[in-house]
C-alpha cells in the first residue's frame, strides 16, 4: 500500500527516469512479493523495463544450488559496486551515498529472506564485497519494541488508509 504515497511518488516517471534507477528497491520488493506468494501489480509505476542482475536472483531465490547463489550473489556485488560512486552534480546512481556505497543491504535482505524460508546460505562468499564487515548478517535478528517507530507505523496506515 505505500508505493501510491506521496512518500515515494512512484508514479511520477520523470522523478524516476522511467524506471531506469533503483532497480534495487524493485528487487527488494519482488523479492518480498515472491517470499510471501503475494502479487503487486507494478504497471502503474515507473518499474525498470529489466531488473539485470536481479531478475536471474529472483528466479532463483529459492535454489539449493550453493555454486549457482555465489555466482548469483557475485552478479549483485558486481551491479552494487559498479553503482557505488559519487555521481557528477544533478546526476543519480543506485548506490550514491557513502553509507550506501559498502554496504549491499540489498544483497543482505535476499540472505535474511532465504534464512527464514529455511533455505541454506553460503558459508563464505566468494566476492570481495561479501567479505567486507560490513556485508555481514547478524547472528540474530532481535525485535525490539520501539515505540518511535511503532507511532510512525501508526501515523502512515491512518494517513494512507488500505481501501480493501
């Protein structure tokens, strides 16, 4: 329900040149759709007319093939880093903040995701990327109750209320 908030404005093609930035957040989001055998429509939204690298990760998203996840984890490593630079003014990348740059959450949350549908992770990872501190997942994932965001939660669903 929040991809029709003024939020992110994800109708707008000109803000998001016609889908051709943030293949990465439609990953996520795919990703999550396919994890939770839920449907999105995204034709009303400026969708990336490919997902490269990620499609072929969302096809296999589930796989037990070890050697086909690190060459599909090192496709997403590739795609992240070669996205991860300042960009000239007015210009935009996928990865263009510096807190952004080295560190793949994306490439993160396909693990975390496949940990909680049981499926095995690589041990160790093949790309150099996945070897910096920072592309580590926590041991745990530790739900805390936090009331900050737990009133913002509340705040977005009375301000952009489910129709259905």
């Amino acid at each position: 329900r929040g991809l029709d908030t003024p939020l992110l404005n994800l109708q707008n093609n000109e803000k998001h040149q016609a889908g051709t930035l943030f293949r990465h957040f439609w990953f996520l989001i795919e990703l999550y759709a396919k994890s939770t055998n839920k449907d999105i429509d995204t034709s009303p939204y400026s969708y990336p007319p490919e997902l490269s690298p990620y499609q072929q990760a969302l096809n296999n998203w589930d796989t037990a093939d070890q050697a086909l996840l690190q060459v599909l984890i090192s496709s997403m490593a590739d795609f992240h880093l070669s996205n991860a630079r300042t960009p000239p003014q007015d210009n935009v990348l996928e990865f263009d903040y510096e807190e952004r740059m080295l560190f793949p959450y994306e490439i993160l949350a396909f693990l975390r995701i496949r940990e909680w549908a049981n499926l095995k992770n690589p041990s160790s990872f093949d790309h150099p990327l996945m070897q910096h501190p920072l592309a580590q997942l926590p041991a745990t994932l530790i739900e805390q109750n936090n009331e900050h965001f737990n009133n913002v939660i509340d705040k977005f669903k009375k301000e952009f209320p489910i129709d259905n």
